[in-house]
C-alpha cells in the first residue's frame, strides 16, 4: 500500500467518520473549491482507496464480537464469573445499585447455549461422508411391468 501524506490520511480518517468528501476535504485541510469540485478525485486515489478499505474492515472486526468472544462469555456467565448490576429497594424508598451474579435460570441458559454450539444433546448430528456413493440394483425378477 502506497504511505500516504499527512493531508492525504487526515482526509481519509475524516471520510471514514463523515461519510462525506467534501465535508472531509474541508476537515483535512484541503481549500474550500478543491473540497468542492474535486475532492471526489481523493476517493479515486489508489492509496486512499486502499487504506479506506482496510480500516473499515479493522473498524467492522473491532466493533462485532467473534466466535471466540461469544463463547468465553457465554462460559465465564455459566461458571458465574460475571456480574451484573440490579437496582434494589433499600428499605427507606431510595434504590441502591448492587452488582449479583447471574442466576442459575441465567447460568443454565448459557450452559444450554454452549451445548446447542457443540450439538451435546440433539440427536441430529451432522456427519460428513468422503468417498462415492454406489447404488446396488439387487432387485431381481422380470423389470418388464407391463
């Protein structure tokens, strides 16, 4: 990927937020009638282009969790280790926030997730067959059905 200049990146990370080149242009530094008539040009720019592209996808990968981060959540809530914050009455009519820890309709719950994922209790299982299928004519007898 092409380094891009100081102006070039600004431009870039102010389109990225914005969604609007001109409006990024101006933001980056660059003058009002370059913004306005030409700042399409600095989309077409390979390197920005190309930079553009790969921190949206950064961006994407960053905000959506994985396999991976669904999972270790759904473990740490099933062994308890997560705690989440509930309002009570405190007796004199005023609530106080506490932080508990899941229940065990909650705990169950993500145990039950956790199965559904590795199909612990589903008598469905998915199987994969690697070779070719034959079929066997063994019917024996006239084939004539008249």
């Amino acid at each position: 990927m092409k380094k891009l200049n100081p102006k070039q990146q600004a431009f870039a990370d102010h389109y990225i937020e914005l969604g609007n080149a001109e409006e990024a242009a101006l933001k980056a530094g660059y003058s009002k009638a370059y913004a306005r008539g030409k700042s399409y040009t600095l989309l077409a720019n390979v390197g920005i282009k190309a930079y553009i592209e790969k921190r949206m996808a950064e961006l994407k990968s960053e905000r959506v969790a994985d396999q991976q981060e669904v999972m270790e959540f759904l473990t740490a809530v099933m062994r308890g280790e997560v705690e989440e914050p509930i309002a009570i009455l405190d007796g004199e009519g005023y609530q106080k926030v506490v932080n508990v820890k899941p229940s065990a309709q909650t705990r169950r719950s993500a145990a039950v997730d956790i199965g559904k994922r590795y199909a612990m209790w589903t008598d469905k299982q998915q199987t994969e067959v690697t070779g070719a299928v034959q079929f066997i004519d063994d019917i024996s007898g006239d084939t004539d059905a008249t």
